[in-house]
C-alpha cells in the first residue's frame, strides 16, 4: 500500500512536499553523509565550548552550534527511518518538523552578532532600552513561529476538513514569512552600525577587526537568507498534487537549500573561532563594559576587572584577521 492511499488519521499529504517521499535510493546515502558532517560539528563545536568553559572563557553560542547540530543530526536519522518505513505518517510528521526547526538556532546566533557588533560601533544605540525590548520581542516571536509551525503540521495530518487545512497552510505561510524578516534583520543591524556617524564611544570586542566580524555576518546573513527564502517562496506557491511536484519539490532542491546551506554556514562559523572573535566581557550589560572587560581580563569578566584593574592591562591582542 503506498502512502499516498494510507488510511488515517494521521493522513498522508495530499499535496506535494520539498524533498518528497524518501527511497532509500538516492536518501540513505545523503542523509548518512550529511549525518556524517554534523556529527564532526558536533564534535567540534561541543570539543571548543567544553575546552573554552575549563578555562573560564564562556561563550554559549560554540554550545548552541552544537545544539544545532545535533537537531541535524535527528532530522537525517528521522529521514533515514522514514525512506525504509515510507507508510509511518508518524515518522513524516517528525522529520518535517525537525528540518524545519533546526536552522532557527542560526538566525538568532547571527542576530546576536549583529547586535554585538551595533553595540561596539554605536554603544548608545546598541545598548538601548528600545532595542532590547525589540530583540526581546523577535526572540519570543521565534519561539512562536516554531510552536506555530509544529501545531499546523501536526494538525493537518488529522484533519481532512478544507477549513483546517487551509487555516494550517495559513499559519505555516505567517510562520516563514516571518522567519525570513528575521534572517534579513541583520544586514540592517549591521547597515546602522557602520552607516550611522561614527561614534566617540566606539569600542571593540574579541579577536580580529570589526570589519571581519562584519563580513562574517553578512556572509551568513546571505545564506540564511537563501534557507528562508527557498522554505518561503515554495511554501508561497499554489500547492500541487503529491503526484504532479513542481521542480523544486525535488530531492537536489531540498538537499541543497537545506543541509548544503547548513554545513557551509559551519564551515564559516566554526574554523574561524568565532568563539574568540564574538567572546564579549561576562557581565557586559552598558556602553564601556567592552572595553572594560577587554582591560581586565582576555577572557571577558567585568567581576574580575575591579581585582586586575591596577594590574597592567593583558598583553594578548587581536591575532585574527
């Protein structure tokens, strides 16, 4: 019995999916190399936090990465399971949300950076009430656009009632619209950064030049973009029958867009150290604590600034591009 004519509920779509069905021919193969990859990310990513945290240097975004692969690396084994069980709807609903959800971990992180980078360059408008209240705000609307999402793919694999679905597609259509304001936010931090007249409380933060940071930023604001863009504008087309799919509801597209994107992003983020490059003063919570941070300590506590404060400032400068 194929999955198309499954009894439900949970039903099988109706309509056509990016990536469609998973054989085991070409999907087990990519999915296992794939799954490969995250895993060295895993490894490496989780190898710096855990070496940098022994060392008193804290810097949760290297744990996040890790997080993020890990995500992955579900999703792939979820795929897997699903190419060789083609008739468990269950396993479907699953996969689909995890590919879905995992990059999420990456928007925010680039934001982030973005944000560090905005406070360095305009500390006043960096560390304004305003922004933290509007990056409070994106925050808790991710985590919307996430629950959203899980809600709406879950439900319209138990409904075959028009009202529903189309009320779902609605929802996962305001979710990733959504998302892709997100991964375009960025390029717009980092445009008031450097647009803006210069400040006289600039300051700096981490290993490398600010203009490094920069085009770190903007790189993989780029490639989220692309992520978001391809989810976006897929999920924007008239819906076709899950036996007629469009060109981009192929397998190429989907591994492509998806986890191609995804481990270019990590080839960016970890062989660069951005643990060292984006590491920022523990504590850091107005204009000056940057620099205060950077005096005190290399690796960041404004609590052990006050102690090392008459000592001679630390001697380590940026090594990195």
């Amino acid at each position: 019995m194929s999955q198309q004519h499954q009894a439900g509920p949970p039903y099988a779509p109706r309509t056509a999916g990016v990536g469609g069905l998973p054989t085991i021919i070409p999907d087990v193969p990519l999915s296992a190399v794939f799954l490969a990859l995250f895993v060295a990310f895993a490894a490496t990513n989780m190898t710096i936090f855990q070496v940098n945290n022994r060392r008193g240097h804290k810097f949760i975004p290297s744990a996040a990465l890790f997080g993020f692969c890990m995500a992955r690396i579900t999703t792939l084994v979820l795929r897997i399971a699903w190419a060789t069980h083609q008739t468990n709807i269950r396993l479907s609903i699953a996969a689909n949300i995890f590919v879905n959800a995992g990059i999420l971990v990456v928007y925010i992180l680039n934001l982030i950076f973005a944000q560090r980078i905005l406070r360095a360059k305009q500390p006043h408008l960096g560390w304004s009430t305003a922004l933290r209240v509007i990056y409070r705000a994106l925050y808790v609307g991710v985590a919307g656009a996430l629950i959203m999402v899980i809600t709406a793919v879950t439900l319209s694999v138990y409904s075959l009632n028009a009202y529903t679905l189309q009320a779902c597609r609605d929802v996962q259509l305001a979710a990733g619209t959504y998302l892709l304001v997100i991964t375009t936010l960025p390029l717009f931090v980092l445009a008031a950064a450097y647009l803006l007249p210069r400040s006289p409380a600039e300051e700096s933060f981490g290993q490398g030049s600010m203009k490094s940071k920069a085009l770190i930023v903007f790189v993989v604001s780029c490639l989220c973009i692309l992520n978001s863009g391809f989810r976006s504008g897929t999920a924007w087309m008239p819906p076709r029958p899950s036996n007629d799919p469009a060109w981009y509801h192929g397998k190429a597209p989907f591994y492509v867009f998806n986890f191609t994107i995804e481990i270019i992003i990590l080839c960016i983020l970890t062989p660069v150290r951005i643990d060292k490059r984006f590491h920022i003063p523990n504590g850091s919570k107005e204009p000056g604590h940057y620099t205060e941070g950077r005096l005190g300590s290399s690796d960041g506590s404004l609590a052990e600034h006050g102690a090392v404060k008459e000592k001679r400032p630390n001697e380590t400068s940026s090594t990195l591009v």
